[in-house]
C-alpha cells in the first residue's frame, strides 16, 4: 500500500473521528473507538516509514 494511499484513509479516518465527536452525524460507534482507529492508522503509516527506510538501507548496502 502506498504512503499516499495510506494519508487518505487516514485523512478520512480522521474526519469521521471529528464529526463523531463533535456529534455531526449519527452513529453507534463509541468516540473512543473511532480515536483507537485514528491512531491505529497514524501508527501504520509509522511502520511504512520504517520499513521504507530499512529498505532503502538494505539496497545501499547491497549496491557497494
């Protein structure tokens, strides 16, 4: 999955997390289970990154 494609769902997570809270539309989800699911997805993005970085090392690594 790409970073990019990852910010968007994240992006959307996070709006339906604010209007969840702030009571702007009708659900059954707790607010805090929406939170959880925010940062669920800012912490995937944080393992991309990671792994992204890893292998970038590993391919310089391999290249000298």
């Amino acid at each position: 999955m790409k970073v990019s494609t990852t910010e968007e769902l994240r992006n959307f997570k996070k709006t339906g997390f604010e209007l969840i809270k702030n009571c702007r539309i009708r659900n059954v989800i707790n607010p805090l289970l929406a939170d959880h699911v925010v940062r669920e997805a800012e912490h995937f993005l944080f393992m991309i990154r990671i792994l992204e970085e890893r292998l970038k090392q590993k391919q310089k690594e391999t290249h000298i």
